[in-house]
C-alpha cells in the first residue's frame, strides 16, 4: 500500500443533470485516522463517499482504495470497505440476526454464527437480537447498521451521516466505538452536521457546492480560516444584532446564549462596527475574543465560506 | 328557564373549501405528471386493446392450416384440392403421401386438420360406393374446431359439381355420392374445459410469477435497501438467481394444484409423458421469472411494476392462443404470439396432455422457450445497475 494511504484519490468529479455535484475532489486519507467530512446539504458528501466505495462511477479523476483501483477494481473494494447509509437500508422486516447473517453470508464469511454473536455482543444487542429491525428506534437502527458494516471486518469504513436523527447519549456511545476500531487500525471517513463529532475527528475536509476548500488536521483549521471573533452583551442585544448584521466586514453573527459572536476576517472593518454599536448603545458590551471551533463550525456550515483557501 | 336551542340542519362534512379541493386536484396533476411510465401506460393499454381486439383477434376462425393426405391423384380429386386452397376457411399447408406424416403434423400443433382422399377414391365414387373423405380436427381447441368442419362440407360439394355432369351426372344427386366423416381428435366430447383448464395453468403462471418477481428488486429500491446490497461484493447474476429460486417451489406447487383439480373436478386425462409435462413446465416457470425480474430492474415502484406485469399479460391472454384460436390470427400478431413465454408452454401442454405427446413432440416448441428465458435473463443482468448512477 502507497505510504499508509487508505484513501489517495483525485479529480472526482461527477455530474448530476448536467450539475457538478462533485468537481475535482482530492483526498488523502491515512491508515487509522478518523476523518470528518463537512459541508452543508447538498454539497456532494454523499456522492464523494459513494464513489470512493464503488456505489457511483467517477466521470472523471482516478485514485486507490486500500491500495486498489477505484474505477477498475471496485468489487475487491467492496469486500474490504464497510458503508453506512445515511437512511437505514438494511431490512425492516427481518430481526437483527437475520440481518447480520445475510450480510455475514453476502461476504462469505467463516465462523458465520460466532461473528454474528459477537457482533451483537460488542453492540450491546444481544437481547434484542431476534426483534424485527423495522420496529427499532433511530439510536439501535444504527447500533445495527454499525454493526452490520464492520461484521466482516473492513478495513476502511465510510459513515455517511450515521448519528443523524440520534440522541446525544447514543452519538456518544457511537463514538466511543468508532474510536475503538481507529485504535485497531480501521481507518474511518464519517460526514456529519455536528460539530461535538467535527472536533472529534483527527482531520476534517470541507466540502461546499462540490468542492472541496479545506483539508487540514483539526487543530490547525481555526488558524487556517484566520477568523476574528468578537463577544458582544449587554442590552439592547437584538437591536445591537441588527446592527452589526448590517455593517460591512460581519461575515457571521451568531448567537451563544444571552451573548452573541460577531466573526470576519476584516479586523479593522469589524472594529468600526463594533465602534458604532457601541456608541449606539452604550450599555452593549464589545471585546474581541479568539474565535474558537464554534464559530468556526458555524460559519463553515452556513456555506458562506467561498472566500478562503 | 332556558329552551333546549334548536339545532339547525347542518353537515360539517359538506363544508368544503373549493380551494382546498383546487390544492389536492393541482397536486395530483403534478403527480400524474411525475409518473411518466404510469402516464404512458394509461394512453397505450387502450390503443393495445383496441388493435389486439380489433383485428388479431377472430372469433370466426377463418385460414386455420391443414394438411391434406392424398392417395390418389385424379381429376376430381385435384379439383376438390384446388378449392380447398381457394377457400377462406381452411389454409393448405402441406400435401402428405403417407398417414403418420399427417398425423405428427396434427399431434404437434402445427396444422388443425387433416383432410384425408382414400386410395381408389374417384373409382369407388364412379360405382356409387360412396368413398369417404376423412376430415380429422384437433379438438383439443373446440372453437377452432367447429368452425370449418361445415365449411369443408360446402367446399366439397361446389368443387365436385362442375365434374358430375355428362356421364356423371347421375352423380349429382341427394345425399353426395360421397361421405364426409369428421373426427374429432383428443377431445372428442369437445368439452372446453378440456381445452381451457390444462392452459389455465398458464395463464395462472404468468400472472403470479411475473407479478411476484416484478416487484423483486423494484422493492429493494424503494425501501432503500438496494444501496446496502450494492455496497457488498455481491454480483447481478447471484441476486437474480437468489431472488428468483424461492418461486420456482411456488410454481411447482401450483402446477401440483392445477393438476390434481383437473384431474379430480374436470376429469381431464393425463395422456403424455410427465418428463416432458415437467420439462416444459419448468422451462415456463423460468421463462416467467425472468420476464418478471426484467420488469423488475425498469420499473422505479412497485405501481409501476404492476402495471407493467398487467401490460404483458393482455397479449398473453389474447394472443397466446388461450382464449381465440392462434392459427386463426393474422401473421403480424402470430409472430408476436411466438415471442411470448405462454404461447409456447400452451402448445406443450396441450400437447402433452391430451394429445399424449412426448419429449420428441415437443421439442419444436422447448426451443423457442428455452431461447426466450435466456433472452429475457441476458436483458435482466445487462439492465442490473451495479451502481446508483
């Protein structure tokens, strides 16, 4: 394998009615890492991941999976990728064993009845094994969807949104799993809305109208977006927000409780507003703060990031 | 003290808001809209039945094919050959020399009668003996058979007319100096239950195999189950015949149902051989699984799977030979009948199980059944979208 790349693609591109959905992608994703796919709707994660394991042919660009064509050798791919849908796509009416064993079975694997076993066991469903999956809530539909895409045991897996409509305590206990595999070596590419996941994640790629505008290991995303944040308080705060929403240079107003951020790259413009607010309405408090991944996240998924690279 | 109010006649449910009924009426034009394949469906199947009902199908069975066994070679009997090509009734096929060609011709389908001139024929008429000509009819279809029995009667009597005359003409006289005889072969009686119940087993196939299978993967799409299958390593050819198998055990437990209620309620003999009853049956189950599973990969849901499957039953039921007779039909909606599944399975059985053919009898129509499963199981696998694109 290529210096440890499970995932070493370039120039995806794929069309939809004649829209780029996905154009020009570039990844680079290593071995064991946890890597978190952001973007707003619509802004061509699902057709990224779909492509990567196989589901959609790439109109152009080229690259290797685990080591393997992505164009040419696609079904090897599928034997070694585990995909998690966005919607539940296993069988509603079958129980949760008898989804496990025929997706056991689709992989041929050995020891069919032990794997099954112990990937109930590991997922905490061994009791509810033999009820029908149909009749499950959201958090043990993706206990079982989890569990059905790691039972053969792949070394890359790709989650395409997986706690999405979850309670926060089942998300957690998702997590914890995930992180468990990555200390195992499986490589993991997830896309998400949330951003207690974002931060998780040893990388993040960021996606918007198909392309791809930011790729850097978490911690250094705050640095490379050089946002400048401001904490406002005080009262009137609505109408202070008004205001500020209106000025030149505010790229994001946003509200934290009985405070708001005011975020943009322009300190000086910024500073104006701030000045001007101010001097409205002396009883509304200003300071510039460091712009922490709140903002951040905040302003990446509102889609209103065209302007850096 | 207060009077109990009066109340006044009044419907809620009849208080309603054009508005509203606007809203629900503009949405379903939408929606019709959307369905294209339902759309198209609903303009074809009226112009399909109209032309299907309209000119294939005859009830007055007209041009049915014959074979006419000649043993002798005269004047008359030729005249009487000539105006049975000119007749509209019956088709001269073929001219056979000897009786068991005649007969296999009969046996297989391929022509409803036989009509056969004796060795010796003109001579004995000359002397008055009243030879007999001999009009074998594949009973086992009664319409196709009563039609032109009489028919052939008339031809007889206009194509021997012009020769009794002269030294003859004590000839022309009541009744002819000749005899008709009429057989009716493999269904004597011509009870059509004989003719209809061993192709309701057809019929009872097409319909449930298509329609279970049509829906096979058409369902997995729907539900979003298909993108969790094509995420795994496994290949078309393994999700057909794993989807397809579970109702071949269906179809052998009809085709065991058919058969006992006939045999029990109809009392319809079994004359054939049963390797070949199982042979053609199966191929026919196959062939309707796959034309199920082809509908299958076009139809986006399960509606418009239904529809679909409903949309190749018509010309099944019409032009396959179960209700009007085949050979009465002209070419054009022959040659589509010879394409369907059905067509071909009707023969077989019928053959097999009332005219006590074997596996040799049906051979002639295993092959075209056998050539259209795999035609149907090739488009199938081609349509199977291994991707979502």
């Amino acid at each position: 394998m290529s210096d440890e790349l499970v995932i070493d693609v370039a120039g995806l591109t794929k069309s939809f009615g004649g829209r780029k959905v996905v154009d020009n992608f570039d990844l680079k994703v290593p071995r064991g890492a946890i890597y978190g796919f952001l973007g707003p709707n619509g802004s061509g994660k699902t057709t990224t991941i779909r492509m990567v394991c196989g589901l959609l042919k790439p109109e152009s660009g080229s690259g290797r999976v685990l080591g393997l064509d992505v164009l040419s050798d696609s079904r090897r791919i599928k034997e070694r990728v585990g995909y998690m849908t966005q919607k539940f796509s296993l069988y509603e009416d079958l129980s949760i064993r008898e989804n496990l064993e025929f997706i056991a079975r689709l992989y041929g694997l050995d020891r069919r009845g032990e794997r099954v076993d112990q990937a109930l066991a590991d997922l905490g469903l061994a009791e509810r094994q033999h009820q029908v999956a149909g009749k499950l809530s959201g958090g043990w539909k993706q206990r079982l969807a989890l569990a059905a895409c790691m039972i053969h045991e792949p070394d890359l897996l790709l989650l395409d949104e997986p706690t999405a409509g979850v309670d926060p305590k089942a998300r957690r206990d998702f997590w914890d799993q995930i992180r468990r595999y990555s200390a195992q070596g499986v490589t993991t590419l997830v896309s998400t809305h949330y951003m207690d996941e974002a931060v998780q994640c040893d990388s993040i790629a960021y996606i918007a109208y198909g392309k791809k505008l930011l790729d850097a290991p978490t911690a250094d995303i705050p640095g490379k977006i050089g946002l400048r944040a401001w904490r406002v308080a005080g009262r009137p705060l609505q109408q202070a927000q008004a205001l500020l929403e209106r000025s030149p240079g505010v790229e994001l107003v946003a509200r934290f409780g009985a405070e708001i951020h005011v975020c943009g790259h322009d300190g000086a413009l910024i500073a104006a507003a701030a000045a001007r607010a101010s001097a409205a309405y002396p009883h509304v408090k200003i300071e510039e703060i460091e712009a922490g991944f709140e903002e951040i996240f905040i302003y990446l998924m509102a889609g209103s990031a065209d302007n850096f690279q | 003290m207060k009077l109990p109010a009066i109340p006044a006649l009044h419907l809620p449910e009849l208080d309603i808001s054009w508005a509203r009924v606007m809203a629900v009426f503009l949405k379903e034009l939408v929606q019709m809209r959307r369905d294209r394949p339902t759309f198209a469906i609903m303009i074809a199947m009226p112009i399909m039945q109209l032309v299907l009902f309209g000119y294939a199908i005859n009830t007055d069975p007209r041009h049915l094919p014959a074979v006419v066994e000649m043993r002798e070679d005269g004047p008359m009997t030729r005249a009487f050959l000539a105006s049975l090509r000119a007749s509209s009734f019956v088709d001269i096929v073929a001219v056979a020399r000897r009786e068991e060609e005649a007969e296999a011709m009969l046996r297989s389908g391929r022509v409803s009668y036989i009509v056969a001139i004796p060795e010796g024929f003109e001579r004995r008429l000359v002397r008055g003996e009243r030879p007999q000509i001999l009009i074998a009819a594949d009973a086992s279809d009664p319409v196709a058979a009563g039609g032109a029995i009489g028919a052939i009667e008339a031809v007889a009597r206009t194509a021997f007319a012009p020769e009794f005359e002269g030294a003859l003409a004590h000839l022309a006289r009541e009744p002819p100096p000749y005899e008709i005889v009429v057989q009716r072969r493999y269904n004597p009686a011509g009870i059509s239950a004989f003719n209809i119940v061993p192709a309701l087993l057809g019929i009872i196939l097409t319909m449930t195999m298509t329609m279970i299978t049509s829906i096979a993967l058409t369902r997995e799409a729907e539900r979003g189950t298909m993108e969790n299958l094509l995420a795994t390593p496994v290949r078309p050819l393994e999700v057909m015949i794993g989807k397809t198998t579970p109702y071949v055990f269906v179809g052998a437990v009809q085709v065991v149902i058919v058969l006992l209620v006939s045999s029990l309620l109809f009392q319809i003999p079994f004359t054939g051989s049963m390797l070949a009853f199982v042979i053609g049956v199966g191929l026919f189950i196959f062939a309707n699984l796959m034309l199920g599973y082809l509908i299958s990969t076009a139809a986006r849901t399960q509606m418009q799977a239904m529809q679909m499957t409903f949309f190749v039953f018509m010309p099944a039921i019409l032009l396959s030979g179960f209700m009007f007779p085949f050979r009465a039909m002209p070419d054009w909606a022959q040659a589509i009948g010879e394409a369907l599944p059905i067509t071909h399975f009707l023969r077989i059985v019928r053959e097999v199980v009332l005219k006590a053919a074997g596996l040799p009898d049906i051979v002639g129509d295993l092959g075209p059944l056998a050539l259209i499963t795999l035609v149907l199981a090739a488009a199938a696998l081609l349509r199977f979208r291994r991707t979502l694109d």
